[in-house]
C-alpha cells in the first residue's frame, strides 16, 4: 500500500497523483482553507484514474487546526499500521511536524533534541557544553548572523574562539527546525533547515549531523528586527489617501529625491559601478531604506553587458541568474544574449527606483578620518559633484579591471590590438587574419564569433584550459538547485541559494569532484578529441572542476557552447606556446612560430578588484585591503595561506567603511542581501562586531 500524505495545499501534488506519477491506494491532504483548492486541482488536471476514484482514496481534513491535528493523528496511527503490516511504504510529502514526530523514530527527533540541547547551553552561555554538539571537524559557515562577517570557522577550536568573542553579544537562541522546509537523511548525514535569533537579527541556516552532532552549520541572516522590509503583507500603499503632509504624487517625490540627493542631502552609501552587481545591492538597500547612490559611467544601465562583444550570451542558465525581488518571467530564454540581459537590468533600475546616476565617474575618493565619511568626486556628465557618503562600495567588476599583458613591439605592430572587454566582435574583419591570445571562455566566444564571419581565426594557448559543455555542467552541475525540475521539486531560488551556500569552501572540493568525474567519463569521447586536436585539457588542480577554478582564480575554463567543436574540427586555428614579441604583422612564438594578424585581441582576463581602489583612493589603501577573490587554496593563480572565505567579497575589509560586491548573477543575488545588512545595521547605529577580520597576504 502507498499512502501519501501532505500537509497544506500541495498544489503540484494531486496533479502527480493523479497524472500516474505517484499512484497511491490513499491520499489524505491536510490543510484547512487550502483543501478546497487542492481538490478543484485535482478536479482540473485531467486526471487518468477517475476522480471518482481517486477520490474515495482521499480524507480531507477541514476544520480549526487543533480539531484536524487529532483526526491526523489517528489517520496517521492508521496508515503507519497498514503500512508496517503490508510492509509497504509511507509517504509523507511535507510534513506535519508534531503528528510526523509521533511516527518517525530517526530524524525529527533527533534533531529536535539536539537543537533543545543547544538552546540550552546558548541560554546558559556554556561554551564547553556548545562544542559537546559539534563534531570535532565540524565546520560552522556564518554569513553576517552572528560574526558581522562572512566567516568559516573550522573545526571544534576555531567554533570555541568565535563563541567566546560573540556569543554574549549576539545572544542567539530560541533554535529550531524551520516550519516550511523537510528533514532529510542520506548516507548517514541528516540535514535540517533551522530558523533562530539573536539580540538584534532573525536568522536561518541549514545543519548537517553525522552520529548525532553538527557536521557542518550555516547560519544565515534574515532581517533585522524592528527594520523589516516592507515586502508582502508589509506592502507600502502606494496610493496616499488623504493628505501626508507635503501633497505630492509619487512622480513628484521621486523628482524631488533626485533632486536632492547628493546636492543637499548625502547619501549613506555611495555604490562605484553601476553593473548588475551595482544595482542588484542598490535594489536591496531601496527596499531598507538605506540612501544610495549608483555612480555609472556608462551612458545606460545595463551597457556593462551591451559592451561586450557582439556573439555573447550569459553562460549560466535562468535559473541560476535572477536577481533580487524581481525573477525573469516564465518566457525568458534559458541563455540570455547579453543586450537582452542590458534591457532588463535598465528596466530593473526604474522600477527598483534607484538613484541611478549615468554618464559619471568617481575620480577620486578618500576617507576622511575627522569626520568618519569618504569624499567622493565625481564628474556627473561634466558637472563635478562631491559627495560625502558613509559607506563606499567598490561594485567595479571582477571582470572589469583589464589584464593587457606588455609585450615587446606592441608599438610596432600595424594592425589593431584589443583586450576582449574592448573587442566589438566580427564586423568588419572578414576575410582577416585575427590572432586570439587566450584559450578561456572570452577567447573561446570571440573566436567562435569570428570563425562563423569567415575570418581566419588563430587561438594560441599558454598554458591548459578546463573545458565542461555546457548541457553536462547544467545537467550534473546546476540541474538539482536551479532548473524546472529543482523549482517542481520545492527548491526556490533563496532556498538553492542556502543550499550552495551551506556547503564550507574547505570541503567543497570533495562535493565538486564526483560531478567532473561523472562529466569526465560521459564526454570522454569529446574530451579526446580535443586532445586530439592539439587542446591543453586539464580539471582544475584536484581535478574539481570549473566551479573551484571561479572560486579559486576566477579564470581557466571555458563552457563549450559550440567552439570546442570548431576546435577540433581546425576550423579555429590552435598554436600552442607563449608569445616573445609582437612584429609589425603579427605575432612570434617562443618556438619560433610567427602567426601572421591584421587583428591581436588580449583575452588574457583581469585584475584583482583592489587595483580600482589603487586608481581611485591610492596604492596604499589598495595594498591595506590586499588581494580581491580567491580562497587561499595554494592552487595558481590563488597563493596560500588558506582563507576559507572569498577574499574581501561583500564583507568588512582592512579599510573602515570600505567594501566590495560583484561575482556572477548567482553570487550578486544571494550576497547583496548580506553585504546590505550588514550597511543598513551600520546606518541604524546597531552594534556590529565585526569577528575574524581577515589578515591580508597579499597585495594583488
Ligand atoms: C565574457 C563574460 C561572460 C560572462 N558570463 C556570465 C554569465 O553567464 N553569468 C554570470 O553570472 N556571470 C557572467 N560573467 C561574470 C559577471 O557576471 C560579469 O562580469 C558581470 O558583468 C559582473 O557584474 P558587475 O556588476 O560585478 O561588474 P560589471 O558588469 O563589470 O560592472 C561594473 C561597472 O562599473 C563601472 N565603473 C567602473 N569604474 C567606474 C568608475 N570609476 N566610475 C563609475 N563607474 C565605474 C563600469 O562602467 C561597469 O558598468 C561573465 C563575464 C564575462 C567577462
């Protein structure tokens, strides 16, 4: 016998039942209001067994919640004993958690024990008896809850060390498990979602235990109380019945405020970069109240895409990319081509409201000690404005500062020379000689652009290149959190962003492996012939694939969207080596290979994002916050010694006041709420102890 049973509407759920995909002998939905929906779901979904039928194998429960509590529970006691007589499974789809406790003897309780022991000991302020819950290598991932920083503290010690330093403070307790979300346990791990507070913050997190204690703990912030945002419920009202005061119309307001701030008031926050890193954390700060302003150079939003050349679309699929408060619609391409991500996010930046200045660039920053604020000058479209803000946020692009390697006779050579952020794409080259210095995704998307122009396209590699296809990396990378299924499945974006995020740095590798393994082995045929074609393959360092190498060095992988295969098919020219000299018509190899070039374009990638802070503020202060990205992992391209966290992202670095946003689509979502907390709690006068702030190692 199969039994299904779902606590509230389960709205994709009589669909599946009664679609064949799950064919249980009972079903009982138990919810209250949301009964009759899920019956009338039923009734439209076409189903194969008739509803007659499929009806009489289901109880609905209607009533006041403590009145349906006792009917579940029998009902339950019921189905559990039918279902340990026939030896049959029970499914329970979401669960009613006081009734399920009574029948699951594994996970529930267990946790909920561990959590009432924890609570205890947080209430009692009993550090020793804390760490007794924690595995010796227990990992404890906090993202601005408890440490005011992105911190992973590993192990049983370093958990104590940031115990002692916040727990008085940040009093965090009242822990249990979340409402909306289900236990599981696979291979011995259980994982649960939880919810708790502390002085000034409601929070949530996930936790993983293996032989009853915490393996791994991420503690998340969600809002801080008293300074919720008016989402939902909380709705502003937009109309204003009745006179406010100053009788203006929203348009009005709107004006005025832009008229204002920056001139006669100061904004909080001054944002540099006005790319979608920019105004994903302006659209959060809007919506807490915190005054910001967006400085653009660009003459539109969204140009930071429409500037790049002309064959790209976004490499990650929709899934992965929306951004805060606004997802893409249902009809929205699965790849975006870049000027429609450009549209959107100036669409974004109108109805977000934010103070959007275009056509400006800061000039010149310093922090003002006397007073505690950054003097920011600004040339708005010709006008030099200063402005005083408290808090300066360096949104300027990881993938903005570019690298252009110095060789010698650059000024000789007759043809063009561009970096791929200034390469336009194919027009006006065919029929040409192009040399593409690089073998990542930029050089892998421009050449593949130039070669279907009829432009003889040359790609020299340096040094070896990850390569994942794009459908594999979807299919075993991304498909389980961010796809139709993952969101049929109940897994929404916040909820695939906290599982991402849940998983330490220190022992994503071990995550990230079987994936590239399994990859490996189904592309197998593919990945030899690019050895075949003369491409440096490699898997990353541990053989952990693309996301590592994002994370470690930000580069050195490509995500075949249809070059490898012009690669392997000759049809992109492959020279392998490093370049010695560029002549008047082209390129020399250190092999004594000249590759002939009316075109040199530099994909050679970009700076560490301190380098803005060294054009903009100064060297020192550059070198005071050191190197941007990275995790210390002693792989190239990413020195030793070990972080744990993404060096300097979205949390408080060696310069007061001073921060950095940016990363993908997926990364400028889930941090900005993290980065703009921890603003707003500086604005509000909350006390922020910042834990663990990190030492710097290197400059750049
Ligand atoms: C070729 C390519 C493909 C990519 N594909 C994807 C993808 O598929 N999915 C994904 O998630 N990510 C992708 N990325 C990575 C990343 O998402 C993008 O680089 C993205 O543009 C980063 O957004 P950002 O806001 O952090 O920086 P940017 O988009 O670079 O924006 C920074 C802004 O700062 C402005 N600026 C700089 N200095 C100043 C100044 N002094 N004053 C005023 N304004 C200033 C610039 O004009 C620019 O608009 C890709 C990157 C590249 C290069």
């Amino acid at each position: 016998m199969r039994v299904i049973i779902s606590v509230t509407a389960a709205t994709n759920y009589p669909k599946k039942v009664l679609s064949g995909d799950i064919n249980p002998d009972f079903s009982l939905w138990l919810g209250l209001k949301d009964i009759g929906l899920g019956l009338a779901l039923a009734q439209s979904a076409g189903a194969p067994i008739p509803l007659g039928a499929a009806s009489q194998k289901m109880f609905a429960l209607p009533g006041p919640w403590g009145r349906a509590h006792q009917d579940c529970t029998a009902m339950l006691h019921l189905f559990s004993d039918l279902s340990r007589r026939t030896s049959q499974k029970m499914i329970l789809t979401r669960h009613f958690r006081g009734v399920y406790d009574m029948l699951d003897t594994t996970k529930e309780p267990k946790v909920n024990a561990l959590l009432a022991k924890l609570n205890q000991a947080l209430a009692d302020q009993r550090i020793d008896q804390i760490l007794t819950l924690f595995l010796k290598d227990c990992y404890w991932r906090d993202l601005v809850a408890l440490t005011w920083n992105i911190k992973t503290m590993e192990g049983n010690a370093a958990v104590g060390e940031m115990l002692s330093a916040q727990l008085a403070n940040a009093k965090p307790g009242n822990f249990m498990l979340h409402a909306d979300r289900d236990v599981s346990d696979e291979d011995g791990v259980i994982t649960a979602w939880i919810t708790f507070e502390t002085s000034v913050a409601r929070c949530e997190g996930q936790m993983r235990m293996k032989d009853g204690k915490i393996w791994t703990l991420l503690t998340s912030i969600v809002e801080l109380k008293g300074h919720e945002e008016p989402l939902g419920i909380n709705r502003p009202s937009g109309a204003k019945h009745g006179s406010d005061g100053n009788g203006l119309t929203w348009k009005e307001q709107q004006k005025k405020e832009r008229a204002e701030q920056g001139y006669t008031e100061q904004p909080y926050v001054v944002i540099i970069g006005g790319g979608q890193g920019g105004i994903a954390l302006g659209a959060r700060l809007r919506q807490l109240g915190v005054p910001a302003i967006i400085v653009e150079r660009n003459e539109r939003a969204g140009d930071s895409w429409r500037k790049r050349y002309k064959s790209l679309c976004l490499h990650d699929p929709v899934w992965y990319d929306h951004l805060p408060y606004l997802p893409f619609p249902s009809n929205w391409p699965v790849f975006t081509p870049k000027d429609k991500i450009g549209d959107w996010l100036e669409m974004y930046t109108k109805v977000m409201e934010l103070n959007y200045w275009t056509r400006s660039s800061v000039t010149k920053a310093y922090f003002d000690e006397a007073t505690q604020e950054w003097v920011v000058d600004v040339d708005r479209d010709g006008e030099k404005v200063s402005l005083r803000p408290k808090q300066l946020v360096f949104a300027t692009g990881m993938s903005g500062k570019a690298n252009v390697p110095n060789f010698p006779g650059q000024d000789v050579f007759t043809g063009d020379q561009q970096h791929s952020s200034a390469h336009p794409g194919p027009d006006g080259y065919e029929g040409k000689k192009v040399v593409v210095i690089g073998s990542n995704n930029s050089a892998h998307d421009i050449c593949a652009a130039l070669c279907e122009n009829n432009v003889d396209v040359t790609m020299v590699q340096r040094s070896s290149t990850h390569i994942v296809r794009s459908e594999s990396l979807i299919e075993h990378g991304l498909k389980p959190l961010y796809s139709e299924e993952a969101l049929a499945n109940g897994i929404t974006t916040e909820l695939a962003d906290l599982t991402f995020a849940s998983v330490p740095y220190a022992i994503l590798p071990d995550f990230q492996k079987p994936v590239y393994d399994t990859i490996r082995a189904q592309d197998a045929d593919f990945y030899s012939d690019l050895a075949t074609a003369g491409f440096e393959l490699d898997y990353g360092t541990d053989e952990t694939g693309l996301f590592m190498k994002y994370l470690r060095r930000g580069s050195g992988y490509y995500i075949d969207i249809g070059a490898s295969q012009l690669v392997i098919d000759g049809k992109i020219k492959l020279s392998n080596g490093r370049v010695s000299a560029i002549t008047e018509d082209g390129i020399q190899l250190d092999d004594g290979t000249n590759l002939e070039a009316d075109l040199i374009v530099y994909a050679t990638g970009y700076g560490s994002m301190n380098g803005w802070v060294a054009d903009i503020v100064d060297k020192k202060t550059a070198d005071k916050v050191g190197k941007v990205w990275g995790l210390g992992s002693d792989t190239p391209k990413d020195p030793g010694p070990w972080e744990g966290e993404l060096r300097n992202m979205w949390k408080p670095t060696q310069q007061e006041a001073l921060w950095f946003h940016g990363g993908n689509l997926h990364q400028s979502r889930h941090y900005s709420h993290h980065l703009a907390m921890q603003l707003k709690a500086r604005m509000e006068g909350i006390p922020t102890p910042v834990f663990g702030l990190q030492d710097v190692h290197h400059t750049g």
